[in-house]
C-alpha cells in the first residue's frame, strides 16, 4: 500500500533526516507482518508501526543509534517472556529486520511509491540502499511488491455515504463519490482526498472503472436510485460490488433483474445485499464499520488471488456474496 509513503512526503519537504525500521522476516505469532515499516526521527516522532509496545521501542532505540552514528543495521528478536518482561509479551514468535538510516536521501524512491498506480517491486539491497528491483540485480536483503491502493466507488452522498468513506480511507481505499445532489456531495461534508462525481444520474453511470482495482456500494437515497445504480454495475468490471438493504429488498431486486433478462442469476448472486459484516449495527457509524470490515476482508482475499502462481485460474472479478 502507498499511504505510508504518502506520510514520509511531508518529512522529505522539511528535508528532516529519519531512520527507516521495517520487519524483513517473520516466525511464529508476531504483532506484526513482513512489509511493516516506521519512520524513527531523532525528536523521538514514530511515523507508521512495526509492532508498537517493547517491539517498537527496541527498535526505535537502535534506530536513534543508527541515526547519530549513519551505520545501518539489521535486527531479530525473539518475543518472549523474557524480552518483554515488563509489558508481559508472550506472541512467542520472532522478528528480524533493517534499520536504515539518512532514509531521506531515497527520497525519489518514496516519491514513485507513495504515487504508484501499478505494482511497484523495490527491495534493499546487500549494500542497504533501497532501490528499484531490476531483473539483474541482487541479493536483496529485503523484497516487496507495493501494490496501489483500491478504489471504492459510492453511489450516493448521505449519512452511510459520510460514515464510510473516512474509515476507507484511514485503511488506504481511494474513494469517489457519486450523487446528483451537490448540496451533499461536497467537501463540507466528506473528508479530504474524497473524489466527486456530480451529475445526473444517467451521465454519472456511463463512467467506468480505470485499470485500479475498483469496489463498488451502492447507499442512494432510494430503492429507484440503488436500482438505477446495480442496473450499470453489476456489468461493470468490480472486485466487489455491495447495496445498502434489507434481505427482502435485495430478493424483489435480484427477481426482478432475473426477470426482466437486466442481470443472470450467476451476476446477482456476486451483489452483497444486505452489505456489511454482520454485527447487529444499527447506526451509521456501525454500519460503516460493518461495511468497511467487508471492504477489508474482500480486498485481502483479491489481493491474495491476484499474486497467484497461475493467474489463469483466478475467478473472474465480482467475488461471490458473504
């Protein structure tokens, strides 16, 4: 994902000096994954996390180490009992990593990820620079495949529409919202970095999704509008595709799609109607949480597909309903 560079944007203007901590290796349980990252600047500011508790404050220790003498280093420590002691760690695992210091001076690097809209393979070399991967180079000490955020797209602007997208967001989706209400869709009422679509609904659904991996909610102010919506992109090309409603709601839509010849079986079957995870949510807050759990989950399960080994195999977008 691109957010955490998107943070070091601002340390690379100030031209702030900084140590990147990223965890290279994982055994047994661990707080966090292989790809984790922060930022350790000598003013004791954390961007990101590698863990968090005694993890991240060993490594923070080392960083600021690395820091004042310029030599990078790597790590592995083993999360037991005895290594957290105090804050009562039992995860049992291991982790190992880099610690790399004057950070910044790879600031074009940072710059092309933290702007990628293609899968990006970057690594650290033996000399611990990090670099763009070239099929001649190597070893690596450390390799990773930055994949670009998703889009989610929002068919309406309302109370559910407002929820949603800050929680999307904060866990990197790119969201465009859709309406043809301009009193709603707007940026007094959604966060920054939203994207608008305003116009009738007719103009508004001949767009279609770009070559971003791109997730669909559909949360209008009607059952005539989200039908309007389903009835354009349940033939769009989606990872997923979810509809505010009742089961009841979607059963007389997905009968009358059938029906009318609109959509097969096979292609409402992939539409999550009712959407969300379910956790007995009833305010709009509760249900976006509900909503974007889903979102979570659907984009690791498509992320998961995407890097397989035989991508012929791989269903075609619009995962089944959960």
């Amino acid at each position: 994902m691109s957010r955490f560079y998107q943070l070091l944007l601002p340390l690379l203007e100030s031209r702030e000096s900084f140590a990147l901590g990223l965890i290279s290796g994982v055994k047994g349980s661990s707080p966090q994954k292989i790809g984790a990252k922060a930022a350790f600047l000598s003013d004791g500011r954390i961007i990101g996390t590698i863990g968090g508790g005694c993890l991240e404050a060993e490594i923070q220790d080392r960083a600021r180490r690395a820091l004042r003498t310029h030599t990078p280093a790597t790590f592995e420590l083993v999360l037991d009992h005895n290594f957290g002691w105090d804050d009562g760690l039992i995860c049992g695992g291991s982790v190992s990593g880099l610690i790399l210091p004057n950070a910044e001076n790879s600031g074009a690097l940072w710059r092309e990820l933290a702007f990628a809209h293609h899968p990006t393979l970057w690594g650290v070399g033996s000399d611990f620079v990090p670099r763009r991967i070239r099929e001649s180079e190597g070893p690596w000490l450390f390799q990773e495949v930055l994949q670009p955020p998703c889009q989610l797209w929002i068919a309406g602007s309302g109370h559910i529409a407002q929820a949603v997208t800050p929680l999307a967001q904060a866990v990197e989706f790119e969201v465009t919202v859709f309406d043809d209400r301009p009193n709603l869709a707007n940026a007094e009422h959604f966060p920054a970095g939203t994207t608008f679509r305003v116009d009738y609904w007719d103009k508004l659904l001949e767009e279609k999704p770009g070559p971003l991996p791109t997730f669909g909610l559909i949360v209008t102010r009607g059952h005539q509008h989200d039908a309007q919506v389903l009835k354009s992109w349940i033939h769009q090309r989606l990872v997923f595709l979810g509809m505010i409603g009742s089961r009841r709601k979607a059963r007389l839509i997905f009968t009358q799609f059938v029906d009318e010849a609109i959509a097969s079986p096979e292609e409402m079957s992939r539409v999550n109607c009712p959407v969300g995870l379910e956790i007995h949510s009833e305010t709009p807050a509760e249900i976006a949480v509900s909503i974007v759990a889903q979102l979570i989950k659907k984009r690791a399960e498509f992320m998961r597909e995407s890097m397989s080994p035989e991508p012929e195999s791989k269903p075609s977008l619009n995962h089944d309903a959960s």
